[in-house]
C-alpha cells in the first residue's frame, strides 16, 4: 500500500484539493493539466493530498537523485507490478531486486547497438512495405490513420526481430492478441476498482482470450527452436534464439521456456506501443513544421538519393537525429514513470518516507523555462552541441536515466530514424483539415483520435507536388469536452506563463 506522510514532517507542497478526495478526481479527468498547473502553483516537488497520496517529481536533479544516485531505494510501486504483471509475467519491467539484475544482465547485451544493426534491412523492408501501401492510398486520393500505421509497423517490425520468417503465419493474431494485453494493461493502471482477473467480466474475458492465444503462439515458437540442432549463430538470428543463447554471465544459467514467454511479451508491450505513439506525433509534426521537414527531407536525399538507408548512413542523418529528439522532448510518450522508496528519505529539502508514491514527469521536465527557451515551439536545433552546452544533463530523459533505463534505446533510435527517413524520401504528409489532435495521456502518451492524414508522393529529386483538391470531407470526432489540449502543438499543456 502507498504510505501516507508521516504527520507533522516537513511536506512539499501542493494543492488543497477536495475533503477526502484531495485531487483524485482531476487526475482522473485530465492527468496532464493536474501536473502542469500543480507545476505552475507549487513548484518543482509538488504533495497531492486524496486516497493515494501522489509527489510529482519534475526538477533534473531530483530525478537523478532518484534514478541514479540512489537507485537501489526507488524500485516500482508494487501495485504497478502486480498490475503490470498479469500480462508480462516476471520479465523485465516487473521485477525488482536481484531477479530483475539477472534479468538485465542477460537481455542487455543483446539490445546493444551493434548487434541490433543486424535488423537495420528488417527495418527497411517493413517500412518500404508500408509505403507502398500508402502508394496507392495517395493515387486514390484517400486518408490514412498514421496512428493505426505505425502501430501496425512497430508490431510487425518487432515480431519479424523477434521470430524472423515465422512471424508472418501468426501475424494477424499475435497483433491482435498485444494489443487487447496492452488495452488491459491501461485500464488496470487508471481503474478505480481492480477486478481481479478471475471475474468473468467481458473485459476479462477478452484479456483471458488474449493472453492465451499470445502464450501458445509464443510457448510453440520457443518449442520449434528447442527441436531445432543448435549450430553456430547465424548472421540473421532472430532475438528469440539469441535471448535463448545467451547465458547469465555471471551464473551462466540459460532462460527458462517460461522466462522466455516473459522477456518476449514484456518486448512486445515495451517496444511497440512506445515507438507507435513517437512515429505518430512525428507524422504530426512533418505535417505541421514545412521548414524543419523540408530540411530533414533534404539532408535524407543529399545522404541517400533514393536508396533504402543502411546502417552506415545513419550516423549521417545528423539533423534528422535532432528532429527525433525534439519529437521526443515534446511528447516523451512514457510521460510519467512511477517509483515509490524503500526507505526514508529527503529530496529537495523535503521528507520523502518510505512508501510515498512518486511520478516522475518527463512531460513537465522537458517544458522547463528553465531549461528549455520557448519549450512549447519545435526547434530542432536546440539540440546542437553548442546549444545543448550548460543544460543539465537530466532535463532531457525520454528514455530515462540510471541502471534502469530503457533496455530498448538503441533498437528504437534505430527504427525511428530508418521510419522517418523512408517516409521523407517518398512523402510529404498533411493533416486532414480540422481533425482534432489531442494528446491522451494513457499509459503512453497517444493522439486520443488519431491522426488523420493525406498523403502527396514526393518526387526522387525531393519535390513536394502542391496539394490536391481538397480531401472528401470525413466526419470529424469533437474535441474532448474543456480539454486544453486540443491542437496538440501549440497549446500542449504550456508552462511559460508562470
Ligand atoms: C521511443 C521509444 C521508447 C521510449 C521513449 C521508451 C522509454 C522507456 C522508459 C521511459 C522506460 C523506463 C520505464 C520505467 O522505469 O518505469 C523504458 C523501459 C523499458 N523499455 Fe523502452 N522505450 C522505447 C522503446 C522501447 C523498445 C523498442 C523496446 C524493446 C524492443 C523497449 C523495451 C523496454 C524494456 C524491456 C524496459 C524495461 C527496462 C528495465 O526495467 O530494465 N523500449 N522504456
């Protein structure tokens, strides 16, 4: 259970609230601007008061604090793993302690950048695929979602590294059988009553459904290569057969069937959703900053001309590299990460005791007037090296920091700039007029209705044909009622007005 402030020590901070409900049901009704306006009024350590007692942690060195120096005493809230581990059993992102040690010791050195440069071509082909689809899509003039896009791409990009060619056969029913864990996942997390697994509610059972369909094609998968004679590591291995391979190193222990089932669908739930909800704001962001686009566009064809992009041109795509971060700085879509300490302990000159529940805010961090000039503008360039001197290292953490960063960096730096450069090269994206983006923040921070897009083919010399007629009309969802968050960009949650 999160543990209440001891009375009478010193608290941060924070707004009154409701009796009893303190502010419960502001975060219930709009998450963001509870943490932004909490900001404004009370600071960088902010104290909610209601039935769970919530400290919003924001300032780079508080972070670090708790991330890094002090990482031993700030593991998960245990609600968030029992919660979490329903789906993704004891994998990665659940444990805690020396089970979690072990774990990451072995899965890491699979995810170093090196080794993962082997699915660079996979990368390529799922893409190019995409947007040969989307060739005819623009013939006929009609809309894309490019949020169930790039679902659909990350999912795929990620079972062809993780199962190779047996990935097509199940395809259909793995993406489904993700997406309801990951749906259930969301609603367990916000719920205010967790009904327990067991209840034949239709949420339940379709959770159920799901995870078995998930368990048998992920148990069979792992049982096809155990048959298979273990010969030396191919060139193309997949990342199922490494992560089999590859011992503990310090106990020399190979994974379990079980173990393997956890790892695989903890990937499937970390890798995928993150990467989707980025590549779909950045589609947002090509669509809505001609300068900033047409400069990426540019540096992708002077590097590539119209090859596919390899391994080797991506060091290369230097301000390309930029615009990704910038994307990621202004919608990190792990935009809260939670943490509750184990023992005592002050930050910030404040008392933090043990079983206090934190969430630690990205989404606030990288608006900081502090750190950042003009932090709801898109500026690629503020991640110049000469622009970039001074500011403390941790303002800038979509990925975390410490021991427990995301295992997955370099794997998604990869995808998101072999996607966006693919896009680049053969088109040019525009916003349905008036369709609302609004930021959702759920477990990931998605666009509430999607992101509805027509698309104009760019020509090999990079030339942007002007639009077409303009588009069927699409019936357009409203807004979220009083949201202030509705053309996501310009007014996204700001935090100048101080
Ligand atoms: C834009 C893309 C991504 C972002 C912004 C992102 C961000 C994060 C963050 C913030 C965490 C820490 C969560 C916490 O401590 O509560 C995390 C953990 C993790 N991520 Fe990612 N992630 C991304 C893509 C991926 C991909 C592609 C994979 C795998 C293929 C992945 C696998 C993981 C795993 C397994 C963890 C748990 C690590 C541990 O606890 O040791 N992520 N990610």
């Amino acid at each position: 259970m999160p543990g209440r402030p001891a009375a009478g020590r010193r608290q941060p901070p924070g707004p009154r609230g409701l009796p009893l409900l303190g502010s419960a049901l502001d975060f219930r009704r709009d998450p963001l601007r509870t943490f932004v306006e909490a900001w404004r009024d009370h600071g960088d350590l902010v104290q909610f008061r209601g039935p769970v007692p919530v400290v919003l942690v924001t300032h780079p060195d508080h972070l670090r604090h708790i991330l890094v120096d002090n990482f031993a005493n700030y593991p998960h809230p245990d609600d968030f793993n029992r919660k979490v581990s329903v789906s993704v059993g004891q994998g990665l992102v659940t444990t805690e302690g020396e089970v979690w040690r072990a774990q990451r010791r072995t899965v890491a050195p699979t995810f170093r950048k090196e080794p993962l440069e082997r699915f660079a071509g996979v990368m390529v082909d799922s893409a190019a695929r995409m947007l040969d689809r989307w060739e005819r899509v623009a013939r006929y003039g009609e809309v894309i979602d490019a949020r169930t896009e790039m679902q659909s791409l990350t999912l795929e990009i990620l079972a062809r590294c993780l199962f190779r060619a047996d990935w097509s056969r199940d395809a259909l029913r793995l993406g489904r059988a993700v997406g309801a864990q990951l749906e259930h996942i969301n609603s367990k997390l916000i719920a205010v009553a967790d009904i327990p697994e067991r209840v034949p509610t239709p949420r339940n059972r379709r959770f159920r459904q799901a995870r078995r369909l998930l368990d048998d094609t992920v148990y069979r998968l792992i049982a096809e290569r155990r048959r298979r004679p273990q010969g030396e590591p191919e060139d193309d291995e997949d990342l199922l057969s490494t992560l089999m391979r590859t011992p503990d190193p310090e106990t020399g222990h190979l994974m379990t069937d079980e173990q393997l089932r956890d790892q695989v669908v903890t990937l499937f739930i970390a890798g995928h959703e993150t990467v989707a909800a980025t590549l779909s704001w950045i589609c947002h962001l090509l669509s809505t900053h001609p300068a900033e686009t047409e400069r990426a566009r540019a540096e992708v064809l002077s590097v590539l001309g119209g090859r596919p992009p390899s391994k080797e041109d991506l060091p290369q795509l230097k301000y390309l590299k930029m615009f990704i971060q910038e994307a990621l700085r202004l919608y990190p879509p792990l935009w809260q990460v939670a943490r509750m300490p184990l023992e005592d302990d002050v930050l910030g000159g404040y008392d933090i005791p043990a079983g206090s529940f934190l969430l630690l805010s990205t989404y606030i961090t990288h608006r900081n007037p502090a750190f950042w000039d003009n932090p709801e503008g898109f500026d690629p360039e503020r991640f110049t090296r000469e622009r970039s001197a001074g500011r403390p290292r941790y303002a800038y953490m979509p990925y975390v920091a410490g021991p427990r960063n995301c295992v997955g960096l370099a794997f998604a730096t990869m995808e998101l700039t072999i996607v966006v450069a693919s896009i680049l090269q053969r088109f040019h994206l525009d916003m349905v007029p008036g369709h609302p983006v609004v930021m959702q923040p759920d477990i990931s921070l998605r666009a509430k209705y999607g992101m509805r897009m027509t698309l104009r083919p760019v020509t090999a010399r990079g030339e942007v044909p002007p639009p077409p007629a303009p588009p069927a009309p699409v019936v357009e969802p409203e807004p979220a009622a009083g949201c202030p968050y509705s053309r996501a960009t310009a007014e996204s949650g700001g935090l100048t007005a101080r």
